[in-house]
C-alpha cells in the first residue's frame, strides 16, 4: 500500500498492489506433501518412515514400551512385471498399500512403502503377538484380493512374504536393529516357502 499526494491537484491517493498467492501455496502444500508420501500408492514414504522410526524409538525408550515393525515383500514381483507391464504392476502396487492401510487402524501406526515392491509398517505399543494378528491378516487380506500372477513360483495370484520384530528399546542399541532384525525375518519367511509370515526371535 502506497501514499501518493499530488500538490498540483491538491489530492491524495493511495494505491494497493494485489497477487493472487493460491497457486505458490498448493505449489508449497504439494511439495510438503511429497517430501513425506510416496506419489504413486499414496501412503507415507522412505524418509518419513526413517524420520518416524527415530522418534518412536526415542519415545519408547523412555516409556519403555515395546515397538514393533513389520517388512513385507511382493512375492515374484518382478515375474509380474514382466508379464504384465509396469503400468499394470503399479496399479498391483496401490491395491496392496490400500490392503495395508486397511489393516492397521491406530493414527500411531506408519504404513510406508520402502523401496520397489517392499514396505513397512511401524506399530508403536505393540508386541510380538499384536504384530503377528496384524501381519496374519495381512496374508489374508492380499489373498482374498486374488489378483492373478501365473508367473508366481508360489501360487496363481499375489502373495507376500512378511517379517516381524519387536523390541523394548534399551540404551547403547538404535533402531537399525530393529530394522535388522524385521529383515534378517522376512528373508525366512522367503526361504520358507513365501506366503507367510516369519517372526525374529532373540
């Protein structure tokens, strides 16, 4: 806003300069967005998990409650691809993020994807038990959905193939061990035969 005073005809004027700032803030709301969520399944993404799985730990370290986290791969997923096209293989993508959103009902849970076919699911508060019901209707769940793939060593539509590790956070151990130990799961639960889940135990 401006003052303008124009002596000759004994006039004062004010002038305004107006901009429409909607399109730079959805801009900003768009990338914020991004920088946390995975743009094609729609749920969180990489960093975010790596951000939450931090702060989880440090709050259960002081409560001293148990945490939880579960791996989960696409069995064969490559063969799906390759069968039927990258289009069709992200549509597969988004139907299992959906399966997986469906199945944890708590604000506190973390569904993210974590890197191709791969995600996780960090579940603070819970144990070893709880995660086991979460991850066996997981099975279930991607089951029932009874998308084909005759290229699946394991059987005629999409599986998975899950880990499970939960740990009361101690001082001295990080969180990449948990991590660790949910992968070094979902290995065996893929060399037992996939379709299936595999929990770590100490």
């Amino acid at each position: 806003l401006n003052y303008i005073e124009i002596p000759e005809l004994n006039e004062v004027f004010f002038t305004a300069v107006l901009r429409d700032i909607n399109a730079r803030k959805s801009f900003e709301q768009r990338l914020g967005w991004l920088s946390s969520h995975d743009d094609l399944t729609k749920i969180y993404n990489r960093r975010f998990f790596n951000e939450q799985i931090a702060k989880e730990w440090r709050r259960t370290l002081r409560s001293q409650e148990s945490l939880a986290l579960i791996m989960l791969d696409i069995d064969h997923f490559k063969n799906y691809n390759d069968a039927f096209g990258h289009q069709i293989g992200d549509q597969c993508l988004i139907k299992i993020a959906s399966c997986l959103q469906e199945s944890c009902h708590r604000a506190s849970d973390i569904v993210a994807r974590y890197g191709g076919e791969e995600f996780v699911i960090l579940l603070p508060g819970t144990n070893l038990d709880g995660a086991r019901q979460i991850a066996a209707n997981i099975v279930r769940s991607v089951s029932a959905l009874n998308i084909p793939h005759p290229n699946s060593r394991t059987s005629k539509k999409i599986t998975v193939s899950i880990g499970i590790a939960a740990m009361i956070p101690t001082m001295g151990c990080s969180y990449e061990r948990l991590i660790h130990f949910a992968d070094h799961a979902l290995y065996a639960a893929k060399q037992n035969g996939r379709n299936k889940f595999s929990v770590h135990q100490d």
